[in-house]
C-alpha cells in the first residue's frame, strides 16, 4: 500500500471532515508498524495542513492529534508523540468523546512503555479500557482497545508477574480469536508461549511459540515474524541451545533493521550479546552491546540501558578488562536503583489498580443490571395493568354484544329454519359458529389474563387423581375419537393449584386428539423426576401423541399468544395458557415434534418433598 497516496485520495474525497479524520484513523493506526518512515514524515504534514486549513470539531481535532502522535511514535520520536497529546488535552480533552479519549491514552500507554516508564504506561493503558469498557467496532479504536490489553500483559511480563501474564494474554486471545483478528491472535499466541517459559513450563512455551510463527506464516504480520522469532530465539538460548538460537536472533534482527524497528532492534542486539557471552566468544558480545547503547543512550531508553550496561560489564570482566568492567557496573547500579524503586510501586500499583479495575466493571455491569431490572420490572407492571384493563373491557364491552348477536342469530334460525335452502343453512351455521367461536376466544383470554391473580397459596396436588378426573371430563371425546389415553401407573405429588394444573393437562390431551392423524389416536402421560439448575427437585411430564405432528417452522411459536394453526379450529390461545401455567411455578415447557409422526409435550412443574398421596380412584373418574 502507497500510504501518501492513499491518505491524498482521502483527503481530497468528497466525504464530510469528520468522515475523513475516522477514515484515515483506520487506515493508518492498525496499521501504524506498516507504514514506512519516510512516509510517516509526509502524511504528518499533511495531516497537519489539514487540520490549520479547515474548521474541526474537538473529536475531529483529537482523533487528529492522535494519529499524528502515533506517527511520531513510529518515527521512534516517543517524548514528542507524549508531548503532542498532552499540550491538545490540556485544553480539550474534557470536551472529547469518552471513545476518543481512550484512544489518546493507548497511545500515549505505548510511548511511555517505549521510553521504560511502566508505571505511566500503565495508568494509560488501564485508563483506556475503562474508558472503553467493552471491545469497540471501529477498526482504529479496536486496535487500540487490544494494544491496551496486550501491552498491560507485556508490562507483567517484564515485573516478571508470569501467572498475570498467562491470565492476561489468555483473556486476550479470546477477545482476539472472537473477532478473528489474525494479528491479535498472533500477539496473544506469542505472549502465552513467553509466559510459559516463565513459569518454567518449556514444553507449552515452546508449542504456543510455534503455533505463533505458523500463523503469522500465513498472515505476514511482518514486524511480528520478526517478534515471534526474537522469541523463540530467547526460548532455543534457555534451552542452552546456542546455534539455533542466534539462527533466529539474526533473522529477527535483518527484519527489525529493514523495517526501521530501531526501539526493537535494540532488544535483539542485546539478546545476540548474551549468547555471544555464553559461547565465550567476547569480543563479539562486546560489539554487539555496543551497537545496542549507543542507540539505547541516544533514545534514553533505560530499562534497556540497564541491561547493557550490566552487561557489558559481565563481558568486560570476563574478557580481562576491568578498568571497564567497573565503570559500566556503576552505570549499571545507579540505573538499576531507580528503576528498582519505580518497579517496587509499580507491582503494587499494578495490583491496587487491576483490583479497582475490577471492582469499575462490576459496578459498572450492577448498574447495567439494576436498569434492565428496573426496566423489566417497569414493563411488566405496564403489562398486567394493560392485562387487566383489557380483561375489564372484554368482559362489558364484549361479551355483551357477543351475547347477543349469538342469540339473534338463534332466533332467526328458530323463525326461518322452514323456509331456507341448502345454502342459507350454511350460511347461518357459518354465523354462528363464529360467533361461538369468538365467545370462546373472549372467556380464554379472561381465563388467561387471571391466572396470576387472587391465586390462594399453592397446595399438595395428587396427579393420580387430577389426571382421573381430566380423563373423566373429556371422556366424551375420547370416545368420539376412538382414542387410547395411557396413564403411568404412579405420578410423584406437586406442588401446584389442582385447577390450574386441571387445565393445563386437559389443553395439552385436548390438542393430541384435536390434531389426530388417520391412525387411531394414542395419547401416552409419563412423568420422570428431573433437578434444576438451582438443585431445586420438579417432576417433568410428557404427554406423547401418534398424531400429525407440528411442522419445523411453527415449532418455535407455538406457545405465543395467537399462534393457532391456519384453517384449524384452534384461537392460538391454549397453548400460550399452558405455557404461563408452567412458568407460574418455575418450571419449563417444551415440544419434541415430527410432522407426520408425532408430538411430545414435555413439562416440569415443582415435586413435592413429601411422600406420594395413595390415590383412590373414584367411582365416577373410572367410568
């Protein structure tokens, strides 16, 4: 990609201001590793002509300053990347978006950490994902969002807090693999391997090291190839496995060095120096280190400073050069004990701010809770008073006219029944089968409507004998349909309202014979005991048919309100019925059906902890 090119065409498009300042924000920082020096140099101009020569708003005006900063930081300038965002929030930062003020603090996270200042990096970075809160969709606050979380793990790393470094480069893979960001997961796959090998756990750290180098194989992140193999070098010299160590340190440094990743290169030239120390071999550690403090000095980059310097002075005493090996111990000790002191805050630091973090997000996911409660709570109420008032008007409004239209409609029969033909018949059984019909709809929605209402307290209910008396209730239509009904011998107590559950089974038997196939009908009532999810016990029911079946595509639906089966006598009422009956006691309702062949209405409803009622079977339930 011609980064200068492209930033040109966006620029002169015929977009909004707005809409180019996000545009080259996600062009550029995702890709910030990528974009050539020299063309860092052009586009900050640019962006800065931009800028004086058109009118922005403060989102504009920061999300510029931002990209011009992480431009800098490229350019390896990280004091002026700092300093660029920290003069434009002095006097605009409380007027950004909180979006746009998370992404400042990632990047000024990442050039503190440059320049060895965890302690600052870390606030930043920390500060950012509260700001964020969530993963954002914007390609360039995304990238932002997840450099925050992956230099937070880097940062343990490097106060050797390998399990945090586990626990955060795990929690980092899962956001990266969720939004299937190759370079992420990469990232993550490489920050895992390290921490394995910080806990001394050679074998994984090796493996996620390696799957880290085939996946960035396939999606050439290229100044992570030459991370990954940075690493795995680290890993081979562990292993005291010297040659193929500097194979990798060598290819990790050529990429480092054409890329211009001088801050990174910095690290490999001091890891090629140890290995060169451990194989003797002096003088070519000694240059080496060399090359590495001349430009670590020039960048004031002390956490790496301090590793030289110690060192160099190791090599130098090895190599019989004392006068040396003394002044660089001494740089060595004044840059440790500073950094010392600043490390020992920073631990603490790290885990008061990672338990406040903590502590934001569950009291941030409370309030989201305790709203959508309120809100439910809220809806619900304007529920059962819109339930009641419709009740109330059903019952006057309706049921009167109904009345007496059916009625009418009776007299007119009963006066002109001599004179009618055929059709007239049809016409006036047509009338009034509608119109029974809707009473019928009319007394369902009341019955429903009132389940939850003035219901006494909840008492032992027998099934055994419920279900006898349902039986006795429909007998007429079982034997209408010449049906089978077979009932398990011995059903466990409820805990329930004996009416309630009436109903519910006399819906459930009444559609198994209604929706009959040609076969003769079977209807089969079982029951098993079953635990919840909260180790509460319920006895789930099935009611099993031979029947028609109900087709995939109304299975979903079938216990809305409404939902009848097109052309059958059904008002899409009975079902929605049994399924408030279930959920009144906390328990669960669900179909197992297969058109053609079949349905199984499965239930739970609350077991009694005492022992089963001997049940009688009366009289008038056998007949």
């Amino acid at each position: 990609m011609n980064f200068v090119e492209h930033i040109d065409g966006l620029l002169g498009g015929e977009m909004t201001n707005l809409e180019k300042v996000i545009a080259i924000s996600d062009v550029l920082i995702p890709k910030i590793m990528y974009t050539p020096l020299k063309d860092a140099d052009c586009i900050i101009k640019r962006l800065h002509n931009f800028q004086q020569n058109a009118r922005h708003e403060i989102n504009e005006q920061l999300l510029l300053q931002i990209t011009c900063a992480f431009l800098t930081y490229r350019l390896a300038k990280y004091h002026d990347a700092i300093s660029i965002i920290k003069n434009f929030n002095k006097k605009h930062f409380k007027k950004a978006n909180e979006a746009t003020q998370a992404c400042s603090f990632a990047v000024m996270g990442a050039s503190y950490r440059s320049i060895g200042q965890k302690e600052k990096a870390l606030n930043a970075f920390h500060a950012a994902l509260e700001l964020f809160f969530n993963a954002p969709s914007s390609p360039h606050q995304y990238y932002l969002y997840t450099l925050s979380l992956y230099h937070i793990a880097e940062i343990n790393a490097e106060m050797k807090n390998y399990k945090t470094m586990l626990e955060k480069h795990q929690q980092f893979y899962k956001i990266a693999a969720s939004a299937n960001n190759v370079d992420m997961i990469n990232r993550a796959l490489n920050g895992i391997g390290r921490a394995y090998f910080g806990l001394g756990d050679f074998e994984n750290g090796m493996k996620y090291l390696k799957k880290a180098e085939e996946s960035s194989a396939k999606a050439a992140n290229i100044p992570f190839i030459a991370r990954n193999l940075h690493d795995i070098g680290i890993a081979y010299a562990t292993m005291k496995n010297y040659e193929k160590s500097l194979t990798y340190f060598y290819q990790a440094l050529e990429i480092r060095e054409t890329q211009q990743l001088t801050n990174a290169a910095i690290s490999t030239y001091i890891e090629i120096g140890k290995v060169h120390t451990e194989q003797a071999n002096f003088d070519k550690a000694i240059e080496v280190l060399n090359k590495a403090r001349v430009v670590a000095e020039k960048m004031k980059i002390s956490v790496k400073l301090c590793r030289i310097y110690e060192q160099l002075s190791f090599v130098y005493e090895k190599n019989e050069q004392h006068k040396l090996a003394l002044e660089f111990y001494k740089k060595f000790h004044d840059t440790k004990n500073i950094l010392d002191d600043v490390n020992s805050a920073q631990i603490e630091n790290e885990r008061i701010r990672e338990a406040n973090t903590q502590l934001h997000k569950q009291k941030k996911i409370i309030n989201q809770q305790k709203q959508q409660i309120e809100a439910t709570v809220n809806k619900l109420m304007e529920n059962n008073n819109y339930l009641q008032n419709f009740a109330s008007v059903a019952a006057h409004d309706l049921k009167a006219p109904i009345r007496l239209a059916g009625s009418f409609t009776g007299l007119l029969q009963r006066k002109y029944k001599h004179q009618w033909d055929e059709t007239d018949k049809q016409y006036f059984d047509f009338i009034s089968g509608n119109v029974n019909k809707l009473a019928k709809m009319i007394d369902d929605l009341l019955a429903l409507s009132r389940l939850d209402q003035n219901l006494p307290p909840t008492e032992l209910v027998d099934v055994n004998i419920l279900l006898l008396e349902v039986k006795n209730r429909i007998k007429n239509k079982i034997l209408e349909s010449e049906a089978v009904v077979t009932i398990q011998d011995d059903f466990p107590c409820i805990i329930a309202h004996e009416s309630l559950v009436g109903q519910l089974f006399q819906n459930l038997i009444d559609n198994a014979l209604k929706y009959r196939s040609d076969a003769t009908p079977k209807v089969q009532i079982t029951s098993t005991d079953t635990t919840a999810s909260n180790g509460k016990e319920y006895v789930q029911f099935a009611i099993k048919d031979n029947g028609r079946g109900i087709p995939d595509y109304l299975q979903g639906r079938i216990f809305e309100l409404f939902s009848g089966t097109k052309g059958e006598n059904s008002n899409g009422i009975g079902l929605a019925t049994c399924k408030k009956i279930v959920t009144n006691y906390g328990g669960d309702i669900w179909v197992v059906s297969k058109e053609g062949e079949g349905t199984i209405m499965f239930f739970t409803l609350p077991k009694s902890t005492q022992s089963t009622q001997k049940h009688k079977k009366k009289e008038a339930a056998c007949s």
